[in-house]
C-alpha cells in the first residue's frame, strides 16, 4: 500500500513538473518548451557570433515556441538581413521577428550614443 502513495506522489510531482509558469496572451509554455527556447537562443547567438563577416555584439535573441526576436543595433541594412539571414538557418526555428534597429548616423561615425556621453569620441581631449 505504502508504495501505491510514493507511486501516486511521484507521478503527481512529474507530471505538475511539465507545466510552466511562463505566460504570455495566455498561452503557456510546457518546462520542455522553455528548456528548447533557451537552447534555441543559444544557437542563434552561436550562429551569429561564428559569421565570417559581422559578429553582432549589439544584437540580442529572444525566442517564444520557436519563434525568434531580434533586436538590438546594427551599422547597415545589409547587417540586418544577414543576422535574419543566419538566424533562419538555425535548427528549431519556426519564424523570425527581425526588431533590429539601425544606429544612427551620429553613433556610427562618433562611436556613441548621441544620449549618452559617458563614451566619448577618441579624439577627444579633457582640459
């Protein structure tokens, strides 16, 4: 009898194990869900970090159920397609949503955000 509870007991706590409390709009995610969208994040930031070309130090990736987000700031067009590019060739994923923005011109040329001060030019001198 003793082992028909641990049994039950067991089998409760596997099967509420499955469930995630990760909700978004009301969907859920099951644990191997959120497991597989975690590897999945890794592979894509794998996958652009190994390109011959950009590294995309300023991109970031989420993902939900396979489906990837990218955002984050790029120096051209060229760059944002090619980090779609890359991400759709990854294993496990379903669809991309390429949030990446352009740097402005100000960032690109002067290396800094333009809000930001704290990264001034290298050509600049301090009294």
């Amino acid at each position: 009898m003793t082992w028909v509870v641990v049994t039950s007991v067991v089998a409760s706590i596997a099967f509420v194990g499955c469930a995630s409390n990760d909700s978004r709009d009301g969907h859920k995610r099951t644990t191997g869900q959120y497991i597989d969208d975690k590897v999945l994040v890794q592979r894509v930031q794998s996958a652009l970090g190994d390109s011959p070309i950009y590294k995309f130090p300023d991109v970031k990736v989420n993902t939900y159920k396979g489906t990837v987000q990218l955002t984050g700031f790029v120096e051209s067009m060229e760059q944002k397609r090619k980090a779609e590019e890359i991400a759709k060739t990854v294993e496990g994923v379903y669809n991309i949503q390429n949030n990446i923005t352009l740097k402005s011109d100000t960032e690109r040329v002067r290396g800094t955000d333009p809000n930001n001060n704290r990264n001034p030019s290298p050509n600049t001198t301090t009294p």
